[in-house]
C-alpha cells in the first residue's frame, strides 16, 4: 500500500475518533480533559515524525503511545480506550503536519511568484464561476509590495440561495501568506448577483490596491 493511500485509510479512523470523544464533553468533562491531554501528548510524542509516511508507519504502535504518554504525564489510561486516544493524538499531528506542508507551499508560491518579477501572487483558486453553487469558486491573490489580499468566494445568498459572489480584501504578511489583519480598512466587502459585476470589480480592486504602491 502507497503512503498516499495508507493515510487516506487511516485519517477515517482519526477523524471517528475525535467525533466519539466529544460526547464526552457533556457527560464527562474530567475524562474529556484526561482524553486531551494524552492526546495531546500523543501527538508532541510524534514531533519527530515528518512526513505522513511515517506517521502511517507510527500507527501501528499507537497503543504503545498511549501508554508511553500516559507514563510521562502522570495520567493514568484507566478505561479509555486506547485505539481512541491514539486516534486522537494522530489526528492532531496529521493535522500539524498538514498546515506545515500548506505553509511551505505558500511560501513557495510567492517566492515563485516575486521571481518572475510578478505584483500579486494567486495563493489559492479552486471551482469555477460558470458552475454557480454546483462548483463553488473561491481564491486568494496577495499583493507582494503591501500585503494587501483579495479573497473571492461564490457563497449561497442567505435570502433566495441563488450564487452570491463575495469580494473581501485582508492584509497577509507578504513573506509567508500568514493571516494578520481581517479588516485592514482597504476597501469593504462587496456582493455581486451576476459572475460579470463581480469580475468587474475585482479588477476594480487590483488597480486600487496598485496604487497603493
């Protein structure tokens, strides 16, 4: 089995186990705090593990994790399941390693992006306007000089559910395509009815944003 299809076999697993923890929030919330914390250092215990190959690999030992982790911390396993703390844990590092892999590929882009000479960097971009709410488009375009980014999203119009397209402009740390001020005061969210207003509009922006240069 390839390490792509090992983690996609595996994440399922992960994820239920996280989901059955959360009952336990209501009905038991000293357990539910005893579960985090070995989760938790389950998943610390994993910090040497970087890459989903070797987390797939690790799996197999999870019990042994549990335990170990239990050990270091001074909270006893008592009648939590250990598959399900083991989970849990993984979860959380799947999760870390994922974001880790994300940043890399932001930074990445913009480098790539201030190499060829370029003012905006497309972050993101995924679905396709034509498609409406049947392949819901969004993307992210950060201006490399200011910081300042465009995120575009194709969202159901909470009055009549028709595609509304929404224009928001954040500001990003321009070296790392980090999040670091939600409302920077550049422009204010837009919606549009019609994909063409919206295009229009955007564009609008992009030059707005260039002459803050």
């Amino acid at each position: 089995m390839n390490t792509t299809s090992e983690i996609a076999t595996l994440r399922p697993i992960w994820t239920e186990a996280e989901r059955k923890l959360y009952p336990l929030a209501t009905v038991s919330p000293e357990k539910y705090q005893q579960v985090i914390r070995l989760a938790r250092e389950v998943a610390d215990g994993l910090a040497a593990v970087t890459s989903e190959a070797a987390l797939a690999k690790q799996w197999a030992n999870g019990e042994t994790l549990v335990a170990d982790a239990a050990a270091r911390i001074g909270v006893p396993v008592g009648d939590l399941p250990p598959e399900s703390v083991a989970g849990v844990g993984f979860a959380l590092r799947d999760a870390e390693l994922r974001a880790a892999a994300h940043q890399l590929q932001l930074v990445s882009t913009i480098d790539a992006a201030r190499s060829d000479g370029d003012s905006w960097a497309l972050l993101h971009e995924q679905g396709t306007l034509i498609h409406g709410l049947m392949d819901p488009y969004s993307a992210i375009q950060l201006h490399l000089a200011t910081g300042a980014a465009i995120v575009s999203s194709v969202e159901p119009n909470p009055v009549d559910g028709r595609a509304n397209h929404v224009l928001t402009v954040i500001r990003m740390n321009s070296d790392t395509g980090e999040p670091v001020d939600i409302d920077p005061g550049i422009a204010d969210t837009q919606e549009h009815a019609e994909a063409d207003v919206f295009l229009e509009a955007r564009a609008a922006l992009i030059e707005q944003i260039d002459a803050m240069t």
